[in-house]
C-alpha cells in the first residue's frame, strides 16, 4: 500500500471539498453580517417603543438584550444550515442531550446569575438610581446587567456585585418613600422637671424647617440611663428636600440649644473606672508559718 498516494489523495478530496463549499461559507458570512445589522435594527425600534411606553431603563435593557439574543439565535442557526447541510436545529437540539446537563453543571453559577438578573430586572422595586443597602454594602445602583449589578458607594468606590447575592439576600432600597423616619436620643439629668424637658424639646423641633409638619413628631421618656433619663426623639423629613444627616444635624443644634437656654443639663455618661492595679501574689498562710517556724 503507497500510503504517500493515500494521503495525497485524502488531501485533494479535503481541499475539493473546501472549494466547494466556499460559496455556501461566503453566504453564510452574508447572513452572519445582515444578522448584525438587523440585531441593531430591531433593538433601535425596541428601544424607542419602550421609551414611549415609559418603561423603566433596566426593563427597557432587559427587553433589548433578548431581542438582540433572539434575532442572533435565528441569524446563527440560519447561517449554520446554509454552511453545513447536514444540520438542522432539530439534530442541534437532540445532539445536546448529556453535553446540555454538563455544561449546566460547569456554568451554575453563570446561569444562576443569569436567571436572578432577569428576575431583578422584572420586578418593580430597586431601579437603576436607587440608594440600597445589601450585605453591608450601602451605595447607588448605577447599572443592572443579566449576569451583575454595579453599585456606587458613598465613598465613591465602584462595588460589581452578582445578581444571585441581591436575590438571595434582604436588600433595603433607601430612596423607595422620599418620607423617612429618624431619631436621636436625648439625656437630661435626674433632677430636671420631664414635663418641662420634653416640651422644650418638642419646640425645638418646631423650629427645624425639614421636618414633616404633617406626620409630627415624638418625644418619649424612653430609659433611665447611667448618668441620665434619655428621651427618644423622632420625626420625618422628605429626603428628595434635604439630605437626612442635615436634617439630624439640624435637630441636634436646636435641642442642645434650647436645653442650655433653659439651664437644663446634659450630662456626661457615666463611665467606670476599667483600670484596675496589678494583681499582688499573696503567700500561703501555712508557707507564712513554716517560715515563722
């Protein structure tokens, strides 16, 4: 057997294949390429219908993305059956079979983020915007993609998280009521008239221009403390107004104010002693007599 002539001859049947099936390529490239430029077609039409339709932007991108995942899909199989004749989607998608439940296991995590991104994205609560605070995380949501969510934080640092840790775990979303709650506690020593303490306090809060005249506030004797009787003061303020730390800060001024006006005292908490002098090593009586002894 020449195997000189064999491979010669295999070589030759390859190439005459390939020149064969190089028009059946250069369509298939054709549709690969119109592909792409109906992929942008359609999304650019799907994205102005979303924006008349007032949709929010992480379903106006969630609705982009499976456009466009879509018409590549149908592009792609296109091009696979004109390049190779043999295939069809039906063969593809029976040929899967064991391979589909391997990769599901070697790409859990991928899908699993995957899928928690679409779930995000569906549900109304947490937009792109909002202030949240997760894992101890606290920043502003910047953007939402299928498989991760980027959050600002307030110091400025740019944390990419995995959309499985937002679905899985409580999420508090700060900005979804402009009205918030918040509250200091204040002590008064043990010799001040309460009734007389709590209604300056209540009129300090009256002059602090933030808070939410409708929803009041509140002012309670709360606990005896070390050094003092601590009050609970508590009020509302729109945020979309003023920040909630000026406002606390606010607050702050005008009790320690109207306190010192009234000569009621604040007084400092009291703390032990937790300095302690160093242990001396005492003898045993009995080694004390031995030695007398």
């Amino acid at each position: 057997m020449n195997y000189f002539d064999t491979l010669s001859k295999e070589i030759e049947g390859m190439a005459k294949g390939f020149i064969q099936l190089l028009p059946s390529l250069a369509i298939a490239v054709l549709v690969l390429v119109a592909t792409w430029i109906m992929a942008r077609v359609v999304v650019r039409i799907i994205g102005r219908v979303t924006q008349r339709a007032n949709l929010r932007t992480d379903l106006q991108q969630l609705t982009e993305t499976i456009t466009k995942l879509a018409v590549w899909i149908v592009g792609a199989l296109i091009a696979m059956t004109v390049a190779i004749p043999s295939f069809t989607p039906a063969g593809a998608f029976a040929s899967l079979g064991v391979g589909a439940l391997a990769i599901g296991f070697a790409f859990q995590d991928i899908f699993e983020n995957f899928l928690a991104g679409v779930l995000i994205m569906l549900r109304e609560k947490m937009n792109i915007g909002d202030s949240i605070k997760c894992n101890g995380l606290t920043g502003k949501v910047e953007r939402i993609t299928l498989r991760e969510t980027y959050v600002r934080q307030f110091s400025g640092e740019l944390t990419v998280m995995p959309n499985s840790m937002l679905f899985k775990n409580p999420v508090e979303i700060l900005t979804d009521q402009h009205l918030r709650r918040n509250e200091v506690i204040v002590g008064v020593s043990y010799d001040t008239d309460l009734d007389q303490a709590r209604a300056i306090i209540e009129s300090a809060l009256q002059t602090v221009e933030a808070i939410d005249a409708e929803k009041g506030t509140v002012v309670f004797a709360q606990a005896f403390g070390a050094s003092s009787i601590d009050f609970l003061v508590q009020w509302w303020n729109d945020t979309s107004i003023q920040d909630l730390r000026l406002t606390r800060s606010q607050v702050i001024f005008a009790v320690k104010a109207a306190l010192d006006d009234a000569g009621i005292e604040i007084p400092f908490p009291y703390v032990t002693n937790t300095f302690k002098e160093p242990l001396r090593m005492e003898r045993p009586k009995a080694l004390e007599q031995h030695g007398a002894a």
